[in-house]
C-alpha cells in the first residue's frame, strides 16, 4: 500500500489529542485555561502522544478479522443538490489525488478493504430519505451501512429503520472514535440508532463559527478580534457595535442591498447559534428516560433580545434566506455564502466549518472566530454543532449481515481516528482553511466547546427548522413561538420513548 507506513507528525499527534477528548464535552475552560493548555501541548515532544495513539491502535484487536471474499459494502449515504456542504465525501472516494482530505479517506479505506477483503461502495443519494423507504419497505438487502442526516433521524429511528448499536455485536460505543458526550445526550431508555462516529468529518464541519474579513478590519482600524478572544472580550456587544462600524451604503441610494458593505452575513440558523453561544438551550436529557423542554426561560429570552440586535438590523445584517436577497448567487444559503465571501464586501461571517473547507480557494484573507460570548461574564465560548450539517452512523434492519456491518462500522471508524481526523486538523495547521497563524490558535476556542443540544440535533416539533424561520420576519416572540409548537414537541418526544423503550 503506498501509504500505509506514512507517519503523521508528532505535533499534529499531539494537537489531535488535546482536542478530540473534549469535542462536544462543552467544557467550562475560560479563555486563560485554554490558552495555557494550548501552549502546553505545542511544547510537547509528542513521544508520549505516539504512545498513546499506537496503545489506541492495539486496542482494536478485539475485532475479529474474516475474509469476506470480495464483498461490495455499500453505504447509503445523504447528499443534496446543489448543496457542496454535503458532496466533500468522506465515506469512499475513487482514487488519491494529493488533496489532503481525499487521500486520508483513501488510505483509511484501502487498509479496511485489504483487511477484510471487502470493496466500500458509496451510494451517495440525493434522494436519500426515498431510497431509505423503498429499502425497508422492500427488505431489500442493498445497504450494509447508512449515514444519517441528524436533523431527520428521528422519524427513522422512531419507524424501527435501524438497528440498536448497544445491542449490535462488535460496537464498542465506549470508544474514543464515537464522540461521547454526544452519545450521552443522544442514548434513550440505553438505546442509541444513530451514533456520530470520527469515520465522518461531519460533526466537526457542523460547528458553528464566525470568518472575518482581516484587510477590512485593518483598512478600517478596528479591534484586532484574535485578541479580544484571548482575552475574553469577544461578545454579543462586540461583534454588534464592529459590525455597525464597517456597514455602508456604498451607492449612496439610501438603503441597504446586495451592492452595499455590510457587517455581518448569515444564514437563517444564526438563531440557534446565537442562543447556544450565549449559554442558552433549547432542552436537556433527564435521567435515561426523556427529554425536557427548557427553551421557555428568561435566561433564553434575554439571550435572544440582545441577538435580535444584530440579527434583526437589516442595515447592517445581511440574512442570505430572506426573500430579498433570493436573487444574491442563486442556489442554497451555501452557495450564496460563497459568493459573498468571493466577494469581500462584509466584515463578518456566520458560517459552518464545512463552509470553510469550500472557502479555501477564495482569494481573500479571512481569519476564523468562535462564537461570541453573551458577556464578559460568560466563562467559556460555546460553538454550535448544526444538526442540519451533522450526519451520524447508522445499521439499517435490512443489512444483509448484521455482523459483518457491525464489525467495519467499527474497524472504519477506529482506523478514522488516525487518518482521516489527522487530516482534517493537519488541513486547519497548514492553514489551507486557516490563513495564519492566528486562525489556527482559535481552532481549540472553537472545539473545545460544542454543543450538542439534544432538542435541537433530533428536531422534535420541528422546533429548529420553525425558530430558524422566525428570523426571515424579524419575528421577535419567542414566547407565542413556544406555545405554539410545545404539543408537538411533546408528542414526538413520547412517540421517541414509546418507540424505543422496549
């Protein structure tokens, strides 16, 4: 195999390390806690971190190795049009070609395929919800694996599309390669169908962060934003007051259109990024039995007011989702966002770090930022992961060999854990997404603390796609909102716990 002795570096093992125990823990770091943890782990010599990593790899020996005889394993895997977000795929690509991503995706296959002798196939379906339907109503054996797209989970897992991984054989939901706290908010009645797994890069292109136009802000004189988060002075207010400072009307026509200078950019989501970021939520898990709605509180509802600020200026806030602006680089908010960074006419950006992996050929300097906080009070920033974005591992009932699923789900995820999440963090060092030094030291003040919210990710009630929705007219009654949707929320949350509590 032509990669399979290439070594990844020490420093990057070590970087890796310091960052993928805590994603999704939404640990309470404050900002001088990070920055020295941060230091630390740069000063290492990493032979520590090898070892740990090679004791990792050992650890695997658990799985049986069968000879499958050629075996095309094919994943059903979601894709949407016109949306590049979700064609990067990181399931199975057909050759190496020097791209970072592609290659670690590659090797990471390759080792699997010449272990078990299987060949990994991706069906990578934009009409993933029909084909899942005609394949369950079928019993049709096609899929071996499926990704599932978390935002629309529920009602296949609530429909006995998948299989129980607690009760699959060979999954090990104990190990690093599954992101724990997400397990931990996830599981019900100590059943879990969907896992969010390190063989998919998705959950860490799902964290909400913010992009800011570097020369903007200098041409401007404006507050250096790397600074303000070192020292914790990166909040609502600041990212406001910056962005009513770079707004212009450029034509002079007196009012605010896709020709003028704006200060912020978004998508329709900054609602939920917004609420999380200033230590808001939309619920909890209680116990191992249920949820509980927790988004009708003062706390949330002062989190909104000031976000409703910036969010809701549409003189200096651009919402690419409002009719308005349907004509602005027609195609999905993705696309659209794209064309604004091309751009360069705003100075700040709400975007998914999957956004900034299709960023990286814009020929502008951008620098990354996580979230602000509410206040300087707020101890640690708190960064989103998008449901919409996020996908997660799946058995449908129908594998041909439930076993056999099982036993390279697992071996496809460990093996991730050294290539493909190496990769990924080793793209962000390089600065192919982070253009300096700087963005790269935010990298841990963005994952060091996502959150899962458990509401959110499995969209009972429709609950995030419908406050989404609010911010397209300006609506600001969140209070009018919870009451209208709460008996829906209920019913899918007990549909949820009816379903899988047996």
């Amino acid at each position: 195999m032509k990669y399979k002795n290439r070594k990844i570096p020490a420093l990057l093992f070590a970087f890796v390390l310091s960052i993928s125990p805590s994603l999704f823990s939404c640990s309470e770091k404050n900002s001088d806690e990070t920055e020295n943890a941060t230091a630390t782990n740069s000063d290492s010599s990493g032979t520590a971190e090898e070892t740990e990593i090679a004791n990792e790899r050992e650890s695997i020996d658990y799985l049986p190795i069968i000879d499958y005889g050629a075996f095309e394993f094919k994943v059903l895997s979601y894709a949407e049009l016109n949306n590049p977000v979700h064609t990067n795929n990181d399931v199975a690509v057909e050759s190496d070609n020097g791209e970072t991503l592609n290659d670690a995706v590659y090797r990471r296959n390759m080792e699997i395929e010449e272990k078990y002798n299987i060949k990994i196939i991706d069906h990578h379906s934009e009409n993933y919800q029909s084909d899942l339907n005609k394949t369950v109503a079928s019993n049709d054996d096609t899929y071996s694996l499926a990704t599932a797209r978390m935002i629309s989970a529920l009602p296949n897992m609530v429909g006995g599309y998948f299989y129980d991984l607690y009760k699959t054989p060979h999954i090990n939901l104990k190990q690093p390669w599954y992101l724990q706290s997400a397990i931990e908010q996830l599981t019900l009645n100590n059943g879990l169908y969907v896992v969010p797994s390190e063989m998919l890069i998705s959950p860490y292109g799902a964290t909400s962060l913010i992009l800011f136009n570097k020369q903007l802000q200098k041409d401007m004189g404006l507050p250096n934003p790397y600074k303000m988060v070192i020292e914790g002075s990166w909040t609502f207010d600041s990212l406001r007051e910056m962005s009513r400072e770079a707004t212009r009307d450029l034509d002079g026509d007196g009012s605010m259109t896709k020709a003028d200078q704006w200060g912020f950019v978004v998508f329709q989501d900054i609602m939920s990024a917004m609420l999380v970021a200033g230590g808001g939520e939309y619920g909890i898990k209680t116990g191992s039995e249920t949820f509980e709605i927790t988004f009708n509180n003062e706390k949330n509802a002062n989190i909104m007011d000031r976000a409703f600020l910036l969010i809701y200026d549409e003189y200096v806030t651009m919402n690419l989702q409002k009719t308005v602006f349907a004509d602005y680089h027609p195609g999905t908010a993705s696309v659209k966002m794209m064309g604004v960074l091309t751009d360069a006419r705003s100075l700040f950006y709400w975007v998914r770090m999957g956004n900034v992996r299709l960023a990286r050929t814009i020929d502008v300097e951008y620098g990354m930022l996580p979230m602000p906080k509410f206040d300087e009070m707020q101890k640690n920033y708190r960064n989103w992961v998008s449901p919409h974005q996020m996908q997660s591992l799946a058995i449908p009932v129908t594998t041909p060999d439930l076993e056999r699923s099982a036993i390279i789900m697992e071996a496809l995820s460990a093996e991730s854990r050294y290539t493909v999440i190496p990769a990924f963090f080793e793209i962000a060092l390089k600065m192919k997404w982070a253009r300096d030094d700087e963005s790269a030291e935010m990298i841990p003040y963005i994952f060091d603390n996502t959150v899962i919210d458990p509401i959110a990710t499995y969209n009972f009630g429709n609950i995030v796609d419908d406050f989404h929705t609010m911010s397209n007219t300006n609506n600001t009654n969140i209070q009018s909102f919870y009451e209208s949707r709460i008996s829906l929320i209920e019913r899918d949350i007990k549909a949820m716990s009816d379903a899988l509590g047996k």
